[in-house]
C-alpha cells in the first residue's frame, strides 16, 4: 500500500516531522550527551551549508529550466538537486533530518530515488524522455557550472588518396 502524495499528506509530513525530530533528538542527547549532540549538529549545518552553496543555484535552475520546456529533468539535473535537497536537509538542526540527508549523499542510493522520482514523474505529468544528448553539467570546485561534453573525432580520408583508388 503506497500512500497517496497530496496536499494533505504534504502538509501532515511537515507538521509531524519537527514534532519527530524533537522526539528524536532528545533520545539521541540522552544517549550521546549534549556535547557530542551540539557538535554534531553544527557541523551537520556548516557540512548543508557548504553542500547547498556549491551545488544550489545552479542545479534548481536547471530542473527549472527543464520542467520549463516540458522535459524529465535529466540525470545530472536530478542528482545536483537531490544533493541539494541532502545539504538543506544537513541545514535542519536535528539527528532525523541528518539521517534522511545521508542515502542521498551515496551516489547508488542517490541513483536509485532519481530512477524513481523520473518514473513517477512520467507516469504523473506525461513528460518527454529527456533527450541523452543534451549537454550535461556539473558543478565545478568554484561551485559554477562546467559543461560536460563528448567528442568524436572523425577524419575523412584525403580527396587525393580516394581519386587513386578509383
């Protein structure tokens, strides 16, 4: 049984998860202490931070710009933003959204909900197939993108050599 994602079902998530995430949080300050559970949580925010600067602005636009034309956003796009996603969810303060931030951070868990949401996406919105020959991006240790292109280098032979052979 899957549970439907409406408005609904949204809006009760967004209200439950920092009631959980309290719940959860406490939990892990009794076994850990308040130390170790404060350092934690600072580096997991400078960490989100970190992620969502150097992969954010760039990635959102392009699911924007994708989605815009009526494409699946392509796989590059798709994990830029789910990366994304990961640094925001490391941004949250709280051990919960820390532990949902982490299968997204691992490239084959990563590829796996990319797979997903592109079905699920199809099957809802009837989008095209993004094309696989479309320039695709990543981003750079600048945190701008860099183009990722493929070359094949074809020679011809020379005028002269195939007038011989004839």
């Amino acid at each position: 049984m899957s549970i439907p994602l409406n408005r609904q079902t949204v809006i009760i998530l967004i209200i439950l998860l920092p009631v959980v995430e309290v719940f959860v949080s406490l939990e892990c300050v009794t076994l850990i202490g308040w130390p170790v559970a404060l350092a934690w949580t600072a580096l997991a925010l400078v960490g989100g931070l970190a992620v969502v600067r150097l992969a954010g602005a760039n990635a959102l636009r392009r699911l924007s710009t994708q989605l815009h034309q009526g494409q699946l956003p392509g796989r590059d796009t798709l994990h830029d933003v789910l990366i994304v996603l990961a640094g925001l969810l490391l941004a949250c303060p709280g051990f919960l959204t820390d532990l949902l931030a982490l299968p997204l951070l691992i490239s084959p868990a990563r590829l796996a909900l990319a797979r997903f949401i592109t079905r699920k996406l199809k099957a809802r919105t009837g989008l095209a197939e993004h094309t696989p020959d479309e320039t695709a991006y990543t981003i750079g240790p600048d945190g701008k993108p860099v183009r990722d292109i493929e070359v094949e280098v074809k020679t011809d032979p020379p005028q002269e050599q195939e007038a011989e052979h004839h």
